[in-house]
C-alpha cells in the first residue's frame, strides 16, 4: 500500500488512539529509539510509520508537507531508510547494508529515520543482527518495526521496542469509508468491503485502482473453469496468468522525484537513484507475491460461493446475491454446486490455503501452480 505517497495523519483512518498516542510522544519529543507498530494486516501500519518518519526528519518537526516531508512521503528523504522483504524474506545483507548505512552521517542532519516492514520475515541470522543495531542505537537514529503480531518475532527485539498497537477495522466502518471518503455506491461498498476480506488496505486499492484486482478475478474464472478445461487447457490457463504475474511492474516516483535528484549534486544523486532502483526491484517482486495471492484468494473466493449454495441447498433454502462474492458467476456456481459435494469443495478450500503458505515458503511458483490445478481437479 502507500504507493501514491500519502503523508499527512488524515491519511490515517480508524486509529485515533494510536495517533493520538504518536502525535503526542512528538509533541512532548518523547519519541523512543525504537517503535513497533503491530496491528492486522492493511490498517494503515507502514502509511503511519511514514508520516512518523517525515514528522521526525522535518524542520518543523511536523509532519507539514514541507519539501522534507514530501521527501520522505516519495520514500527518496536521504535520512529514511525502508527495509523490506525482497520476495519472501529480510536478509542478513540487507541489515548489514543497513548497519554501514547507519554508520555514516546523517545527510541532511536531523536524524535518520529505518522503517523495517514486515518485520517478522527477517531470517534468524538477520534478526540477530538486527538485534545488535537495536542494543547499540546510532545517534539521532530512530527505528519503527512493523509487523502484525509480536509473536512471530525474537523477544529480545521485542523487549528493546515501544509497542503501539493498530486496531482491526470493522467491515462496517470500512463500507463507510467506502462510500463517504472513496464515493462508491452502498451496494458496491458492501461487496468490495467482503470480496477484500474485510482489509482496509486492499479495499481502498481496489476502489482507487480497480485494475489491482485483476489478479483476484483471474483467480475467481480460472476456478469456474477448473472442471470444464481439459487438464492440458487448465493448467495453461494457469500457467498463463502465473507468467502475467510475473511481468507486472509497479510504476516509478515521478517527475517530482526526478526533478530532487537531478537538483542533488552528481555523486549524491547517483547514489540516491541506485538505491531507489534497487528498493523498486524489491517492490516489485513483493507486489508479484501479493498479486499471487490476490489470485489464489480469488480462487477460494468462487469455492467458497460454491460451499455456500451447497450447505444452503441442503437445506432447501436460496442464497441472495448480496451473500455470495461473486454473484455475476451465479449461473457457473449452481452449476458447479450441483456437480460438487461439500467434502469436495472443502477440500479445494484446503489446498488454496496450502497453496498460499507454500507460497510464503519460496517454493517454485510454477511446480506450486501446476501441482495445484491437479489437486483441484481430483477434488472435483
Ligand atoms: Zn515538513
């Protein structure tokens, strides 16, 4: 999320207590040298850690929309440093990297600013380096982790960190949004608020930018054609939406962003501008692993309409269109849901959440794919 370079604290939505919480620990310049922001997942963690960091390298000291503040908003402020898995994990090097960085000066003088996402996925060998930095803070030097539970990461990091907590958003509230800050129709919120999975995040892009949700909808027709597709077509098709995954891109930082660097003297702006196209490389591979599981989600979306009109048919009663996901495939999910058992549906529904571990693991994404198609298909 947080593409666009959202920096201000009403880009925050529904965590008043934690940014009542950060804006006074700012006021008072009582700002620990590490922070863990921890909270479900798409609540606006990482967007609130920017708006932290620009608040604590502006001049001001407030997050203003200064030149400094929009810096660190476009992620090119020399002093933020943004740490995040590239693919699957946070490596060692990486936090190496990071320790050389944080050894040197600070660029612009008011302190630096790390913002480590998705904390939790530093290898052990990287958290325990990490560590270190932690035991030994540098000067001036601020460090926020994000991560959506404590658990999953060492005790040591966590005992050195001050914890604020993000708050879970209620479909409710997200439909609100929807409609009162997004301007979608109620109809359209409500089935986007549930087709998201009720994560803010990705609610609110794929009302912005209705195209992110391709993957999700190649997902939800490679699963209404499952069992009509041959074996040879299925595990095309599948295996044509995996290479489409695999271009996507995200797009640069603009022309304001080029316009700072080629303002930066050579050397600098050279070293800033290998550092943004090596954060990008990452972005990328990252934005193809969430776009794979946008896909598998879609997936498991079609099976789950599919386990609903079984269990309600048993029952000899009708289901809306308002409960299913994917209503405009309704005559393909009757069709599926006379065809199919609920032992075997829940089956697929098994496999797709498989899937998606697995695919958190850094197994092969093609094996992982074809594997599942025949999978599904002995299910059907
Ligand atoms: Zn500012």
């Amino acid at each position: 999320m947080a593409q666009g370079g959202a920096c201000s604290w009403e880009d925050i939505f529904g965590q008043e207590v934690a940014v009542e919480h950060l804006r006074s620990m700012l006021r008072r310049g009582d700002v620990p040298h590490a922070l863990l922001f921890t909270g479900p997942r798409g609540v606006g963690k990482f967007t609130t850690a920017l708006v932290v960091a620009a608040a604590l390298l502006c001049p001001t000291g407030e997050a203003d929309g200064c030149p400094s503040c929009r810096k660190a908003a476009a992620r090119v402020h020399p002093d933020l440093h943004i740490v995040e898995p590239e693919g699957m994990s946070i490596r060692v090097e990486r936090i190496r990297e990071l320790e050389g960085l944080l050894s040197r000066k600070a660029v612009e003088g008011r302190g630096r600013v790390v913002v480590v996402d998705e904390a939790q996925s530093m290898t052990a060998e990287a958290a325990n380096a990490f560590l270190k930095t932690l035991e030994e803070p540098h000067p001036e030097t601020y460090i926020i982790l994000v991560s959506e539970s404590r658990e999953n990461l060492l005790p040591t990091v966590v005992s050195r960190c001050r914890e604020v907590r993000f708050a879970s958003i209620g479909t409710g509230e997200l439909e609100e949004y929807l409609v009162n800050r997004e301007g979608l129709a109620p109809g359209e919120a409500r089935s986007l608020a549930r087709r998201s999975g009720g994560i803010f995040g990705r609610a609110v892009l794929w009302a912005r930018y209705p195209e992110a949700a391709a993957y999700w909808r190649k997902g939800v027709e490679c699963a209404a054609l499952m069992r009509r597709l041959t074996l040879r077509e299925a595990l095309a098709k599948v295996e044509s939406c995996r290479r489409e995954l695999h271009e996507l891109r995200l797009e640069g930082g603009g022309e304001s962003v080029e316009a700072y660097l080629s303002a930066l003297d050579k050397k600098s702006a050279e070293r800033l501008r290998k550092r943004r196209e090596e954060e990008a490389s990452r972005r990328d591979k990252r934005a193809r692993r969430l776009a794979a599981h946008d896909f598998l989600d879609g997936m498991a979306s079609f099976y789950r309409d599919i386990m609903l009109l079984i269990l309600v048919g048993e029952e000899g009663g009708e289901v809306g269109d308002t409960l299913l996901l994917n209503p405009e495939w309704r005559k393909e999910l009757a069709r599926e849901a006379r065809h199919l058992d609920a032992r075997g549906v829940r089956g697929c529904l098994e496999r797709l959440q498989e899937a998606g571990r697995a695919l958190d693991a850094n197994v092969d994404e093609e094996l992982l794919f074809s594997h599942l198609v025949l999978e599904l298909r002995s299910r059907c």
